[in-house]
C-alpha cells in the first residue's frame, strides 16, 4: 500500500529598503507569496541604505512595522545584507528570492541579485506599474495635485484613470529611467479584488468602522488599525475622497490618491473590507448598512463637515463612538516635513540612484549590440502586464 508523502512548504525569500511602502512594494510581495508557502522578508538597515542608495525617509523600525503589517509576509528579518547572499536564503531555508523587474544596484553600481541569479535560485514579478518611492517624494516636493481624483471618477466606479493626461504629467519629471522616472498608476477593479481576498464577516462578528484618510500609509496606521482591531473581529475602513482630504488638510493633500490609498490600506493584515469615498459625516444609513457594531476613530484633531457640524455626531447618540490611543505621533505631515527638510538629498539621492540605473542599461546595451553571448540562468518571468496577476 502507498502512501502519500507530505510536502514540504517552499519558503521564499524576499528583500528590499521598502522606504516609504506603499502599495507596489504590496503587490510585489503579494506576487512573492504566490511562489511558494511562507514568505520571509529581509529589509535593509538605515546603513545599509544610506551606504548603497542615500537616505531613506523612514527609519528601519518604521520600516520593519510596515512590512510585517501586510498580509502576505508571514516573518520578517531585520538588517538583511543590501546584496542577496545565498548563506541568507541557505540560513533561513528558502528554496529561492523574488524580486521584481526592476534594476536594483549596490553602491558600485551592480546588480544586488547576481549570486542568486547566477546559483539559478532567483525568480522575478512584474513591478507594479505606475508608481515609486521617487514618484511619492516627487509629489511632495513639487507640490503637485495632478494625482488627485474628481469626484465623478470616484462615483464611476472607479474606472477611469488619472484625471490628467499621463504622458502629459510625467513630462514635468527629467527622470528617463523607466524604474525611477514618475508615471501614473491606472487602475482596475481587479487589482482591488486581488488586494481584498473577498473575506466577509461570519456570524457572531463584532464589526469596527474607521473612517479617515489614511493618507502615505504609515506606521503610525498601522498602530492604529492594530488597537481598532482589538475592539472587534471585522475590521472596515472608510477612505474620504480627495476632495475631501484637500478641504480639510489643505496644500496638495492628500499624497497618494483614493485609488492609491484604497491598495495600501487593503494589504494591512488587520483590515478586512474598505469603503472606497466614503462620506465624511458618518450616517446611520451607512452603519445600518454594514451592520457596524463600533466607530473607532484615533486621537486626532477635531474634524468638522461642511455645514460646521460633528461628522461623528450620529455614533456619538447611538453610543458606540470609541476613541483609541495608538501610540504613535506619527502623521503624513511628520513624513512631509522630513521630505521638505531634506529636499536637497533627496532629490541627490534619486539623480545618483537613476544614473546608475541608465549607465547599467547602457552597458546591458552595449552587450547586445556587440554580439555578447550571455549565459542567462532560469529566471521565472510573468508575461507583460500591470504586475497584478
């Protein structure tokens, strides 16, 4: 009689800097979690980064925190080496890294995955398309407010891309690397059904509302999210509109755009549904609608609607309004004072970090033209597409 051997799970290896996360940084590990069954993340040190790339935005506890809140990294390892080691795959028993296909070069300019690629234990996804760290501090040194949503597209279910024509914004970028020039996200419905996992709450389940912005998804959220989460069992975000977020914040807020936000926050671990524009006040039809049992909101400032009245008024009367204490005095503009603070390396470390990237693919160039007969190793490549698959 036969018997049915046990497979081992194939744990898979990741890395990065993961400076100001967001949702391609998401997506690329969601893809990395598809190759196999349990997903370990290395993330670089302040060091590490300032030594090979310039300085990042975020510290690495900041970083750290960002990264084990998504829901597809099941560990994460602190100070991983700026280049891939296979003593680090070999240490932590994964079968082989995933990275993106994006150009990623140390301080000398070469390529951080070549002893994984050469050893034949390197598979690549596609970068998400339409978004970057260079991109996210762009917008806010420029000022700009070409991402911003109009309300008619968040009422068209979100079909439409950028209110602005793409290759007309990204004209105002010098970048011409396509890896860390800007360039718009477009997105789609299935992209959002990919992020949401579709769970819906079982019976019995204590549902939490938090409404906000959650604009630059920080660590300072995920605080939050994480003492919400301890008020219930279904944890339901509603994300305001850009029009709303702009009246009361001001300047170019909010950085990233609904569509934008609405990505960050469904990666988090802790939340499970978002309402993409939800209503500023919060209403009774709202509520009664997804059967909240809880409003959590953190301790902020004093929100206050159009007509000057309390957007939490109606669960203040029903009694279940709770105020939480994250924690954190981290905000989107504690990061944009950082981004305006350091304007000048910033923008040294993004033309230092493209010109590597040009001088690589001159070189990649060359090769080819030349007739170079490289030896390439298996790499899993996914056919052309947004990197949402």
């Amino acid at each position: 009689m036969m018997t049915s051997q046990k497979k081992e799970p194939v744990r898979v290896w990741a890395d990065g800097c993961y400076d100001l996360a967001h949702f391609g940084h998401a997506n690329s590990l969601r893809q990395a979690k598809k190759q196999g069954d349990y997903l370990i993340v290395g993330v670089h040190s302040d060091e590490e980064v300032l030594k090979n790339k310039g300085p990042p935005v975020m510290t690495e506890e900041e970083r750290y925190k960002v990264i084990r809140s998504l829901k597809w990294v099941d560990e994460v390892v602190p100070n991983a080496p700026y280049v891939t080691q296979l003593e680090t795959l070999d240490k932590y028993d994964c079968a082989f890294c995933v990275h993106g296909n994006d150009i990623t070069l140390d301080a000398d300019g070469n390529d951080t995955y070549r002893l994984v690629k050469e050893a034949g234990r390197y598979r690549e996804v596609r970068r998400t398309a339409g978004v970057s760290t260079t991109d996210v501090v762009g917008r806010m040194l420029l000022l700009t407010k070409s991402h911003h949503l109009p309300d008619e597209v968040v009422n068209n279910n979100m079909q439409s891309s950028d209110c602005c024509d793409s290759a007309e914004s990204a004209s105002c970028s010098t970048m011409r690397s396509p890896y860390t020039g800007i360039s718009h996200f477009l997105p789609s419905t299935r992209q959002i059904v990919l992020f949401a996992e579709g769970k819906e709450p079982q019976p019995g389940d204590r549902i939490v509302y938090c409404p906000g912005g959650f604009d630059l998804f920080h660590v300072g959220h995920v605080d939050f999210l994480e003492q919400a989460s301890k008020k219930g069992d279904y944890i339901i975000v509603g994300l305001h509109t850009d029009r709303e977020i702009n009246r009361t914040e001001n300047s170019n807020y909010p950085i990233m755009n609904l569509h934008e936000r609405t990505l960050s926050v469904l990666a988090n671990k802790y939340v499970s549904e978002v309402v993409i524009g939800a209503p500023y006040k919060v209403t009774r039809e709202l509520l009664e609608h997804f059967n909240v049992d809880i409003v959590v909101r953190g301790k902020t400032g004093n929100d206050v609607c159009t007509n000057g009245t309390d957007p939490y008024e109606v669960p203040k009367k029903m009694g279940i309004y709770h105020e939480v204490d994250s924690g954190n005095t981290m905000s989107t503009q504690k990061i944009v004072a950082r981004i305006i603070a350091h304007r000048i390396k910033f923008r040294e470390r993004n033309i230092k970090k493209e010109a590597k990237e040009l001088r690589n693919m001159q070189l990649m160039e060359e090769k080819q033209n030349s007739g170079a007969i490289l030896k390439e190793q298996p790499v899993t490549r996914h056919p052309e597409g947004d990197g949402f698959s």
